[in-house]
C-alpha cells in the first residue's frame, strides 16, 4: 500500500486509483486516510460522491459525518466550476 501511495505522488490524478486506495485504507480500519484519498478521487473527479454513497464497501465510510461534510464542499465546488 505504501508503495502504490508512493507511486502516486509521480502520477497525474486520473492514472491513480484514489478511491481504491480509499478503500484498502478503510479495510485496515484508517477511516482518516480513507478520506484523505476520497477527497483526492473527488477533486480529480474519478468516482462521484454518490456512487461511493450508492457502494456497499463504503458504508462504513458514508455513515461517518464526515462523509457529509465531504459530500458538501465537493457538491459546492461543482457549483463553482
């Protein structure tokens, strides 16, 4: 896992699977580093809120308040774009 994190830092954000990486952190129970890579793959628009919503791999992470708060600043940054 630390070495695909690594590889990353090299990769433009579309080449790297971000909400992979969301999710093996979630497995080992890193929900913060989770979101950290969720964050990553919805700016880079790879994977939509909702769907992570709508996936039940996630529904650990989407009942978290942060999910919310996520979910919100990434709704209105569609709105500014």
């Amino acid at each position: 896992m630390r070495e695909c994190e690594e590889a990353s830092a090299h990769e433009r954000a579309e080449d790297v699977n971000q909400e992979a990486l969301a999710l093996i952190h979630l497995r080992f129970g890193n929900k913060d580093r989770a979101f950290e890579w969720l964050e990553k793959a919805f700016e880079a628009r790879t994977i939509t809120p909702f769907l992570v919503k709508l996936h039940p791999y996630f529904d650990e992470i989407t009942s978290d308040p942060r999910f919310d708060e996520l979910l919100k600043k990434t709704v209105r940054s569609l709105g500014a774009a």
